[in-house]
C-alpha cells in the first residue's frame, strides 16, 4: 500500500507541477510577443492575490526544504509510522513536492509579472490573447477607469467570456475608446 500511495502521491504532484510549467512557458512566449509589439493602451492592475499566494508558498518551500534537510522529524516519523513509509519514499514524497512548489512559485511570478495591454492586432490579458474578431462589445466605466470586454455573441447576457475589469489610467480613456470604437465593425464578425 505505501508504494502506491508514494506512486500516487508523486504522480499527481509532477502533473500539476508539469501543468504550471507548461502555463508558465505559454504566459513567457506571450509576453514576448507583447514586449516586441507596439502598445496602444497598457491596462493597470493590482495582483495583490498572486503576491500572497507567492509569499504562502515561499513558507511551504521553507518548511518543505527543513523536512527534507531532516530538521523537521515530526512528519518522517509520522510517515513512517501511520503509512509504513521507508525513509527513501518520504524523501521522494519531500522532493517531488519541493518541485511543484518551485513551480507554483514560477507561474506566480510570471503572473505578477505579467502585463495586459492594447496592441494594434488586439488585446493581451494576462492569461489570454483576444483577436479584434473575437470581442464582441465592450463597457467603459470613466468614473473608475475600468472596461470589460466580452467575447460572447450575446453580449453581457452571461458571464462567459467576459473579462476582468481591466484598469485604465484616466489620460488613456479617450484612446481606449477611439481604439475599441474603430475596431467595432471587427465586433460583429
């Protein structure tokens, strides 16, 4: 049973490690190509969630690299003890999750690293690219400063397909609606 569960245990952890790496190069290749565009208008953005996940597992890193350095023997001998852990399956267990918090923590740094821009081809969002043919409308709220777009064809008739709020600097706002107002006939594409 302890083979399988240590099998099982670094399976899913290299997985999802895999997966936030595959993400993390994708958001990298993006950003270069945002880096070698002409901007338009840069969105603003407060990522204050993605620098707390970061910090959060800063400590599980720290606590994980003390449990594999042998400072911590609580949970070795707990792991020995409750699942008849051998002492290279627990290192095992420890070092495959050193590697996906590694991970986590490079996909939060590209995140908070991350810019949201208008470009003449379209929009960057952090995670995601938006040709001119695929949004639809769009909600502009001067007050704040902030527009939603939507790639839905029913526009704003759910939240599929709208985007964050992204946050526009007030000196921008009249740019940002001469660019969505010329791209409009890109809209009902």
């Amino acid at each position: 049973m302890s083979y399988f569960l240590t099998i099982f245990i670094s399976t899913v952890a290299l997985l999802a490690a895999s997966a936030c790496i595959i993400i993390s190069f994708k958001l990298m290749i993006k950003q270069r190509k945002l880096i070698n565009s002409i901007v338009l208008v840069e969105f603003k953005s407060v990522k204050w969630h993605y620098v707390v996940g970061l910090i959060i597992t800063g400590v599980f890193l720290f606590f994980t690299s003390l449990a594999l350095g042998g400072v911590l023997g609580l949970e070795n001998t707990i792991m020995s003890q409750q699942y008849s852990f051998a002492p290279w399956q627990t290192t095992l267990i420890y070092v495959v999750l050193l590697f996906l918090l590694l991970a986590i923590a490079l996909l939060l740094i590209m995140l908070i690293a991350a810019k949201s821009a208008i470009v003449d081809k379209g929009i960057y969002i952090t995670l995601n690219y938006l040709h001119w043919y695929n949004v639809h409308d769009y909600i502009i709220n001067e007050i704040t400063g902030k527009v939603v777009l939507t790639t839905c064809r029913e526009t704003f008739s759910t939240l599929r397909g709208t985007t964050v709020p992204l946050k526009v600097v007030k000196e921008d706002m009249a740019k940002l609606k001469f660019i969505l107002d010329k791209n409009k006939n890109k809209f009902s594409r």
